[in-house]
C-alpha cells in the first residue's frame, strides 16, 4: 500500500501531483524568495536595516520580478519553459542562501533583483507548465486552487520564520528558509517537467493598435494602480501593525491572516466574477482592498487591523486572476501583448511603490502618510473602471 502510495505522488502525469508540484514551487519561489522578506522585516529593521533600506530592497526585488515577466512572455517553447522554471527553483534557493550567509550590501542588493526574477520563472513560467501538463477539459478551477498556493506559500514561509526566530536572529530563519526550500524544490523540478521533449507550434501574434480601445487603457491603468496597491502592505504590513500604539508583536500574526485568507481568494474571485462580470468584481475587491489599506492609518484596534490582513490577503491575489483573466477574454486570438502590457505597467507600480512609502515615512515618522496615498492611488483606479463601465465592450 505504502510503496503504491509512493509510486502514485511519484507520476508526473497525475493532476493531484501536477496541482501539489506547482504548489510546492510557489512556496519556494515566491513564499521563501518574496514574503520571507515581508515576514522577517520586522527582525531586519531592527538594528540592520534601516526603512529605506528595506523600501529599496523591495522595489529591486519587483524590478527583478518585472523584468523576468517580460522575458517570461518571449518563451514559447514549452521545453524552455521547464529550463526556466528549474533555474527560477535554482535561483529562489541560492538567493536566499546569499542573504542568510552575508551582511554585504551589494550581495544583498544583487540578490533580491535575482530573486525577483527567480520568482517570476516559478509563479508565471511554471503556471504556464502546470496548465499544459494537467488533463483537464475545464483547467480554470484547478489553476485557481493552483494559485492558492501563494496564500500556502505565505502562510508556510511565516510559519517557519517565526519559529526560527524564537530562539535565533534573522540570518538562521534564511538559512532554514533555504534549506526547506532546497528539498521542497526536488519534486516540484521532477513533477513539472516531460519524459520527452514536446514538439510544438510556437503561435505568432501580430500586434494590432486595434487591441487598446479606450475601455483596455482605462483597464490598464486601472492595473497599474492595483499594483501599487499591493506592495506597500505586501512589503511592510507587519512592521505598520507592530508599529501602532498596543499592537508591538503583532505583526506576524496579521501576516500570518493575510495568508490564511488567500487560501481560497482566486477560486471565490473567480466563481463571483463567472456569476456577476468580471469588471464589476474588480471593482468590488478593489474597494475593499482600499478599506483594508486605510484601517492601520485610522484605528490601532487588533480586531480590525487583523481584518485589514483578512481584507488584503483576501483581495491581491484574486485581483491578479480576475485582470488577467479578463484581459485573456479580451484578446483571446492574441492574449500575450495585452496580458504583456498588463503585467508591465503592475511591475511599475511594484516598483514605484516601496519608494514613496519609504520616503513618506522618513518625513513623517510613521505609515499613515504612505497608506492614505496608497489608499488614494487604488481608490482612483476604481473610479477608471466604474468610467470604463460605460463603454465596456459587449463581448
């Protein structure tokens, strides 16, 4: 039974292990190469880095992510997509190795660009294999449980640093982080890969201006500001909730809520948006994401601020699966330019994000500043699509 049980987790060709292996590879690429740095934040601001610092790190790290999801979209071939995938595995490891072996300032800026793009070979290059591999007629539900795997990979990834941090610093929590991330990733780069090389049309799509009528440019700035919205509290919200007058301690816990609630964010987000439209979803997980957003700047009440946590971790990752999809609906006969497009601009509001958010708190001492900005830019997004309603294409 035990050597069946074996034999059966061990069959690349199984949907239960291709769901299980994309799971397991967004833990380490973006639970341990991304939100461990949310997780440990806290820890690392104490004494080693200073807010800016840390706003910096971040925006390198989205630089990096951002330039790996553009080169992402030029990989046509699917047997390069699975060398890319392994070597975003490779890199989310090595990068994390680097920072729990090392104070040097280069080799921590050179490594969270690395793991950024890293992260992006794993969550977009692998999500791509994991939807050519699972056999599936409808493959819309599975690649939504597939991307619960981001709320897995925080929840796992703050699990293990807190418990490290409880009898030793920040370097020992990365070096455990490494090394679970080491041994996971074996069966995620033995899963999601061919036992022969896969002979495919790699389909050419030719740019057409056509694509962005005023409803698609309303949606991709609408985007952009999404993107801005999640990083400030994906970056800092630990710190922001440990910072508020009774609430010093906290802040894993509330990160510890962002995760829980992302479990099941994109497969809710989606069935919502299959019964009531996409777009008038969007505008619904958008406004209570700038709700979520605005409750650390007005109330230190834990009830409410673990709420917040609820609010975020359930709305970031639905967000992404509801624009995308929707931009997939759009341009079905040429989804790369404009899901390429999308991702551009939510890469610049990564980026752009943990500059300001940091500056704001060096002038005024505090987050209130950087979440009412943050708070303002998402709301003005909600504003472009509820315009963008009015002349939303009927298709």
């Amino acid at each position: 039974m035990y050597v069946k049980r074996e034999i059966f987790l061990l069959d690349k060709n199984k949907n239960y292990n291709i769901i299980l292996a994309g799971i397991i590879s967004i833990f380490v690429g973006v639970g341990v190469a991304r939100f461990a740095f949310t997780s440990l934040l806290p820890s690392m601001l104490d004494g080693f880095l200073s807010i800016t610092d840390a706003g910096v790190l971040a925006s390198l790290n989205f630089s990096g992510y951002l330039g790996g999801a553009i080169f992402s979209i030029f990989i046509k071939d699917i047997n390069a997509k699975v060398r890319y995938f392994r070597l975003g595995l490779f890199l989310s490891v090595v990068t994390t190795l680097i920072l729990a072996t090392t104070s040097n300032e280069l080799a921590w800026i050179f490594s969270r660009v690395v793991a950024g793009f890293g992260s992006a070979m794993v969550l977009i290059v692998g999500g791509a294999i994991v939807m050519v591999k699972l056999n599936y007629e409808n493959k819309t539900k599975a690649m939504g449980i597939h991307f619960s795997g981001i709320g897995v990979a925080i929840v796992l990834s703050e699990i293990i640093s807190q418990l490290v941090l409880k009898s030793a610093d920040f370097a020992s929590a990365w070096l455990v982080l490494a090394i679970c991330a080491f041994v996971a990733s074996f069966y995620s780069w033995y899963i999601l890969s061919f036992d022969k090389l896969i002979k495919q049309d790699a389909p050419k799509h030719k740019l057409s201006r056509s694509l962005f009528s005023p409803f698609v440019i309303l949606l991709i700035f609408a985007y952009f500001t999404e993107g801005v919205g999640f990083v400030v509290q994906g970056t800092f919200l630990p710190d922001i909730i440990n910072s508020l007058k009774g609430l010093e301690g906290y802040g894993s816990l509330a990160w510890l809520v962002v995760g829980v609630a992302g479990i099941p964010s994109s497969i809710i987000w989606m069935r919502l948006a299959h019964n009531y439209g996409s777009l008038n979803i969007i505008i619904v997980a958008m406004s209570l994401q700038v709700v979520g957003i605005v409750i650390p700047a007005l109330s230190s009440n834990i009830y409410l601020n673990l709420f917040s946590g609820a609010l975020y971790g359930s709305t970031f990752i639905g967000l992404v699966a509801l624009f995308m999809h929707l931009g997939g609906k759009l341009s079905p006969k040429n989804p790369v330019v404009l899901m390429g497009a999308m991702t551009a601009v939510y890469g610049i509001g990564q980026v752009s994000a943990p500059l300001y958010s940091v500056a704001l708190v060096e002038s005024f001492g505090d987050y209130r500043a950087a979440l009412f900005v943050t708070a303002t830019i998402v709301f003005s997004g909600v504003i472009l699509l509820l315009y963008a309603k009015k002349i939303e294409p009927r298709t």
